[in-house]
C-alpha cells in the first residue's frame, strides 16, 4: 500500500508528546524532579534536561545552566509552562500543565538542610573524623549536631581524600557499630574518590545505602554493614 508523505506535525501534537514525554520522565524523590522539556534561558533555546535539586535548578542537554535555589526571585505555573526568575534570566520551561504545578509546588517548600539530609540533630549527633573547611558542612555540624566522641555518636562523617582516610573510617565506624558518611570531592579527575571507595566498601562487607550533596565540590555517600 502507498504511503503519504507524514508532513509536518501540527503543534498541539508536538506539545502532548512533549508533556507524555515529561510524564514517562518525571521522577519524584527526597532530592526533587527531573524531565526533559523545551527550554528558554539567557537566550537560548532547546529541549533539556531539567532537575530540581535541593539546592538549585540544573539544567542539562541543550542548555547547561545551575540556578540556585537561594538565588531565585520568582516563580510560578502558567498554563503548561513554568517560569522561574533568578539574576541570570528567567528560565521557562514546557513541562505540562499538571507537571508545571507540580514543580511550582516543590520550589515552594523549603530546601531540607545537610543536617536534615545526613540525619543528624539533637538525638542523632555525628562524630566528624578528619577536617574540613567547608561551611555548609561546619553549619551542618554546628550547637548538638556532633560530639567529640565516636561513642557517644549515632553516625561517623569521615572526610575521605585517601585509601588511609578510608580504612580509619571503617575502623572506627566498626568498632562502635555505627553507620559511616563518607564524604569526598566529586568530579572527573578525583584521585580517590566514588568508584574507588564504593569498591572498598562493598568488598569489605559494606553496602551504600543514601547520597546527597553537600556542596559544589563535594559530595556524600551513607554506608552500612550488610
């Protein structure tokens, strides 16, 4: 049988696939959302990837962009479009009407805190073995978050730059049978860092459990015996 030539698409089929598209994509968890959609931002104009991090907006794909969260002045849901104003631009982006009222409604909920995102307070302190300097992390700490013990702690956070670093964390968080963060830089290029320390710790008997960031350079990943 002779087939037609397809012609272009009429526009309102292309929007429902795009939204049917942001639907199969849309992904809901304790860090955010995440879809592909079309996108504006400081004059461009593509489909990318979208997600809405705890801390900031990022934007892959077409358009590579990180808004943070902090940083932005408006947002709102208009018809199946979302837009969020920041210093760089206002970012819109073609999600669907449901899914645009959807992320309006996340970006109006505070960001969780580290402390929230590590599990630790009053009840729950954490010991830090090694040192940092990274204020996010120190605030994160700060008043009845830790304790100058291991003992008298529910969690060890261990700076890790090192196989050394590693192996005293272990350690120490098996000697008090205590759930172990290992936190370290991310990024291409880190001597010791994601795949090394998952391989070491899966081989030893342990196994990840959650991750978070924890700033633009680093970032966390919780450890348990299995």
């Amino acid at each position: 049988m002779r087939r037609e030539p397809a012609g272009d698409l009429d526009v309102n089929v292309l929007l429902a696939m795009n939204s049917a598209l942001v639907c199969l994509l849309q992904v809901e968890g304790t860090m955010g959302r995440e879809a592909i959609a079309q996108c504006v931002w400081a004059g461009q104009s593509a489909e990318a990837k979208v997600l809405l991090e705890s801390q900031e907006i990022i934007l892959r794909g077409g358009i590579k962009a990180r808004i943070p969260r902090s940083s932005i002045t408006a947002f709102a849901a208009e018809g199946d479009m979302l837009r969020v104003t920041a210093p760089g631009g206002t970012l819109e982006a073609r999600l669907g009407e449901k899914e645009a009222a959807k992320w309006a409604e996340a970006l109006a909920k505070p960001a969780p805190s580290l402390a929230s995102k590590l599990g630790i307070g009053g009840e729950k302190p954490a010991f830090l073995l090694g040192e940092t300097d990274d204020e996010g992390l120190l605030d994160a700490l700060a008043g009845h978050h830790s304790v100058d013990r291991a003992e008298q702690a529910s969690v060890v956070i261990a700076m890790i730059a090192s196989e050394d670093d590693l192996d005293a964390a272990v350690e120490l968080a098996g000697e008090h049978g205590l759930m172990l963060w290992c936190i370290y830089p991310k990024g291409k290029g880190v001597a010791f860092g994601d795949m090394a320390i998952r391989g070491q710790l899966r081989a030893a008997g342990w196994m990840d459990n959650r991750t978070c960031a924890v700033s633009d350079h680093l970032t966390a990943t919780r450890y348990g015996r299995k």
